[in-house]
C-alpha cells in the first residue's frame, strides 16, 4: 500500500519498482504532475530574469529604458526559458501592449476567470490554472499564472503615466491598450503550452 502523502509521480514509480502494473492513468497523472512542476519552473525563470532586467533598467533611465527592455529583451527570455524546458512560455493579457501577446481562445477563457476570482476577493498572487486540452492537432498541457499589478508597474501601466513614458509606449507600442490600471488587479498572465 503507498502512503496517501506520496505524489502520483511518487506513487507511480513506486508501485512499477514494487513490479505492480502501472495504469495508463498513473502515467498520465505523473505526466501531468511533472508538466506541472516543469511549467512552474519556466514561469519562476522568466519572471526573475525578466524583473532583474527591468529592475537594472529603471536605475539606469527609469521608465522609458524600462519599456524598452520590455520590447526587446523580454522576448528573448521567454523563448530562453521556453527553449531551454521544451515547453512554450510567454506572457499574455487581455488589455495588450504587445499584440504578439494576444491570447488565444484558451487564454482568454482563464483571464476572465482570473478577473472574476480577483473580483470575488480571491489573492491574484495565488491564481493559477493547469488543464489537458484536448485539440485537433492532438493534446496539449496548459498552465497559467495570473500577474498582478504591482506598485511598480504602474509607472508604465497606471492611469497617470508620466508624458514621456506615454511618448514611449505610443512610438514602440502604437495600439496599446494596457493602461489604467490599479495595484492588484489582473495585469495578465504566464502562459505555459506543452504538446503531446
């Protein structure tokens, strides 16, 4: 008998290693589980590297050099983590700055639900979404993590940013939609994609 505390993974290699038959099942969910941790991982690396740019960015020239590291430093990060773990990871919203961050249909159904857990008193520093996605293509592994707008984020993203870091938005950024917005609300998420 396993112990109830044991992960699935746990769990799985134990019974295999014990010579019981591992379910089709067992497989899946510690599949799941590892996808899970794997993705967890990828959002934790993008997000420190990504805030250690930006952070270097607004000692060296505020706002505006931190926009710009936005534009063309996150990206490659993202595919860096992304490479890195075989998985795809990239950050999307609802209100875009960057269009290449549009989400798709799967996206925007759990940023709603993040708005609405958000509005319902839910932490937004604790949302998190994980399903299998069945497509025509085959399946895929999904997971999400809300970001929440933080203080500092709302010197390129509140409702009273500065002339000069509008100018830069609107020259690097022409269709933005991302800002007005207040501390702790939903900012966007990372989204995470694994295919099977």
């Amino acid at each position: 008998m396993v112990p109830a505390k044991l992960s699935v993974c746990t769990a799985a290699i134990l019974l295999f290693a014990a010579g019981m038959p591992v379910s089709a099942q067992d497989k899946a969910d510690a599949e799941f589980q590892s996808f899970k941790s794997d993705a967890v991982g990828a959002i934790k690396g993008l997000a420190q590297n990504l805030k250690k740019e930006l952070q270097a960015a607004m000692k060296a020239g505020g706002p505006v050099k931190a926009i710009e590291v936005c534009n063309t430093v996150a990206p490659s990060i993202a595919d860096a983590q992304s490479q890195e773990r075989g998985l795809s990871v990239r950050r999307t919203a609802l209100k875009l700055r960057n269009p290449d961050n549009a989400p798709d249909d799967f996206e925007r159904k759990v940023l709603e639900k993040f708005v609405a857990d958000i509005a319902a008193g839910k932490d937004p520093k604790k949302l998190a979404y994980t399903e299998v996605v069945r497509t025509d293509d085959g399946t895929e592994l999904r997971f999400m993590k809300a970001i929440p707008t933080g203080e500092l984020c709302l010197k390129c993203h509140g409702g009273n940013v500065a002339p000069d870091v509008k100018a830069a938005i609107s020259k690097l950024y022409p269709e933005d939609q991302a800002t007005g917005f207040k501390a702790g609300e939903l900012r966007g998420a990372f989204s995470v994609t694994k295919k099977q």
